[in-house]
C-alpha cells in the first residue's frame, strides 16, 4: 500500500476543521445561555477536547475501530495505539497512514457528547460532567461507531448508509440529550423567567464556524481527495443553505418576523441533516433535505413543549430530529451513480434500503436513550448531576469556575 500525499493531506486538513467545531459548538450554545453561564457553558464544550482525546488515545480507538468481537465492539488490541502506525490500514483508508484516519475519527468523538451539554445548559455540575464526558464516549459512543462503521459492525454489516455521522454522532447525542433532559430537570424558573440568549452575535460565530468545519466533516469523511469529497462538500453547503432559507421562511410565517438565533439554527439542522447523506446524494437532493430539514427542525424543537422537559438548547429537536431526518433521507435518496459504494434509495427501485435505515436508527435510539438514562441515574446516586440551587442562581461560571465571561 502507496500512501497518496493528496489524500493524506486532505484529511489531516479535514481533522484540523472538524477539531475547529468543538470551539465552534462552544462558541454557538455559550451565545445562548444569560451571561452568567456563558464560560461553563463554553467549558463543557472546550474540555471534551481534553477529556475524549485522552481516552480515544487509550483505549477508545480500539474499541471503536479495533478488530471486531462479535460484531459489537472492537478489542482491545490497539490500546495505546499500539499497531496504529504510519502504515496505512486497507480496512479503513488504504492510501493515508493509520494515524491520519485515527485522528480524523478522533474530532467526531470529541464534538459528540459535547453536543448532548445543549441539553442540560446553566444547570450540570462540572465535576459530575468530568465522569460523564469519560463514560458515555466509552459506553455509548465507541460501541455504536463500531456497530456503524467498524469492520464487522452489525450495523456495516446490514449495509446501512451513514457517510459522516447522522447516526454515530447526531442521533446517538440528540436522543442522548433527551434522557439527559428528563433526568437532570427544568431549569429553576423554566416556563415563567425570561431567559432571553445572552450574546446572538456569539451565536453566530460559532454557528459560521460549524458550517465552515463541517466541509472537513463531511468532506474529509470521503478520506481521500477527489471526486468523493467534492461531491459530498457541495451537497453539504447546498443543504446547509436550503434549511437557513426554509426555517427563516416558517419562522416568518408563525412569528411574524425572522429571527438571527432562527438562521443560525436553521444552517446547523441543514449540516445535521445532510451528514448521514452527504456522500450519497447529488445536488437537488441535497437542497430537497436542507429545505426539508430546516422545517421539520423548527417543528421538531415544539417537542419539548408537547412533553415538558427542558432542553436549554435545542439539542433533542435539532441534532435527535434532524439526525434521524437524515438518515431516512439517504435512504429514500440516496444514489450509486453519485457513489458507488454505497446504495440506491426508495427513490431509485430500493426500498430495502429505507428499511434497513429504520432499523439502524431505532437501534441507535434505543441504545442511546436507555444507557444515557441509566448512566446518569447512576451519577446521580453516587455525586449529584446538578448544581445546587444558590449554585444556579449565582451562575456557573462564579460557581463552578470561579470566574466570570465579562468584567467591564
């Protein structure tokens, strides 16, 4: 096996963007909060990057990627990255070296449960986070990107299409976020203080730096540079856009004015959405789900309000709904001429596919939601998940971190 610089370098620039979407998460969810939460809220982001590297690094690769134990989970045979060297893997990229696509896989396990914080905003304990964070990327994550994208994962093996993560990433931390909203609580004064976001031009930001990481999400997720990676690069702008377009149009029409925070919405539902699909679909079925997402998003965050709880950031009715949004998507849509690899949708003579797409998804959520609820029950019992009330009241950036966003 030759290692190709052209691809080896497009993935490692494709790592270095979806590395920059951690901070970028930080920045769109800390724009959200009132400012007396903003660098806990960032925190909770920021430190994944610390805390999942490490694992990863110890024994997270291995069970994600590692040879293959009854189609579950990956062994232990490549704890410390022993064996994951400069060689390339023909399993998983068989023109860049192993730790190029060891790497790569790492960025998606670090932004994952971050997403899940959007969640449980103003009101977690950083302590309890700290063992959370470690946990459910060993429990919850790990197993499920093998089951996906491991060699020998059931769900590989069913032939499920998942190019850059609906499954793995959004629909694992969205339903993961819905347990985590019913076990953690309501913020206090949820449903009668106004808790307007405290910084939207913040939001923004981060909310340009997930768009522009997401090139390298989907993108980089082709692993080598080519046709692949520009196909999957355009559909991902396309939806992007289509869905900030259809949310400020629905927006508009029941608000009676569209909003900043809406746009910014919108674009991350259309990335949510396209990622299952990106490497699957062409151009106008790539704006069809942006345009689709984008509503079905902004409908799909009214759950909170039809089941009561509390989920401070939208992370359930964005990542959850569009999550599984996506993956039904690609297998209605999805396409062989675009490549080959993958597999023709409903649309195309395959019903088969969409079947297979439900299957996985339920899978997926079933998972999810039952050891997220267990894993923090169990938390909960043995440090306490949440911040005391005063503790609340006073904000966690003074509370937890001593130290406050803004001294003017």
């Amino acid at each position: 096996m030759r290692i190709d610089t052209g691809d080896t370098t497009w993935l490692l620039v494709s790592t270095a963007f979806v590395m920059l979407m951690t901070p970028g998460l930080a920045l769109f969810y800390g724009g959200m909060v009132r400012k007396k939460n903003v660098l806990g809220t960032i925190m909770q982001s920021f430190i994944a990057l610390g805390i999942v590297t490490i694992q990863w690094v110890l024994f997270g690769y291995s069970l994600a990627f590692g040879p293959d134990v009854h189609h579950i989970i990956g062994n232990l045979s490549w704890i410390g990255l022993n064996g994951v060297g400069l060689e390339p893997n023909p399993d998983y990229a068989a023109t860049v070296p192993h730790q190029a696509f060891m790497l790569f896989q790492m960025m998606f396990a670090v932004i994952t449960p971050a997403l899940i914080t959007g969640a449980f905003a103003e009101r977690f304990k950083f302590s309890a986070y700290i063992i959370f964070l470690f946990l459910w990327s060993t429990i919850v994550y790990d197993p499920i990107a093998h089951w996906v994208w491991g060699m020998g994962g059931w769900i590989h093996n069913l032939g499920a299409l998942d190019f850059a993560g609906g499954l793995v990433v959004h629909i694992s931390s969205g339903v993961s976020a819905l347990a985590a909203a019913f076990v953690v609580g309501k913020r206090r004064g949820h449903g009668h203080d106004l808790m307007p976001p405290h910084n939207l031009t913040m939001t923004l930001l981060g909310a340009a730096l997930l768009w522009f990481g997401w090139f390298g999400f989907n993108g980089g997720s082709a692993l080598a540079s080519g046709a692949l990676a520009t196909s999957a690069f355009l559909a991902t702008h396309i939806a992007a856009a289509g869905a900030t377009f259809s949310w400020v149009l629905v927006e508009w029409k029941m608000r009676g004015k569209p909003t900043m925070l809406g746009a910014a919405s919108g674009c991350v539902a259309g990335l949510v959405g396209i990622t299952p699909a990106a490497g699957f679909v062409g151009p106008m079925s790539a704006l069809l789900i942006g345009l689709a997402v984008g509503a079905v998003c902004y409908y799909g965050i009214g759950i909170k309000n039809i089941f009561g709880f509390d989920d401070s950031l939208d992370a359930v009715g964005v990542h959850g709904v569009g999550g599984i949004f996506g993956a039904l998507a690609t297998g209605v849509l999805a396409s062989r001429a675009v490549n080959a690899a993958g597999a023709d949708g409903l649309l195309l003579g395959n019903p088969g596919l969409l079947g297979t797409q439900a299957l996985s998804i339920l899978a997926v959520v079933l998972y999810s939601f039952t050891v997220t609820w267990i894993l923090l029950k169990v938390l909960d019992k043995v440090m306490g998940v949440r911040v005391t009330a005063e503790e609340e009241s006073v904000g966690l950036d003074l509370s937890q971190h001593e130290e406050s966003g803004y001294i003017f």
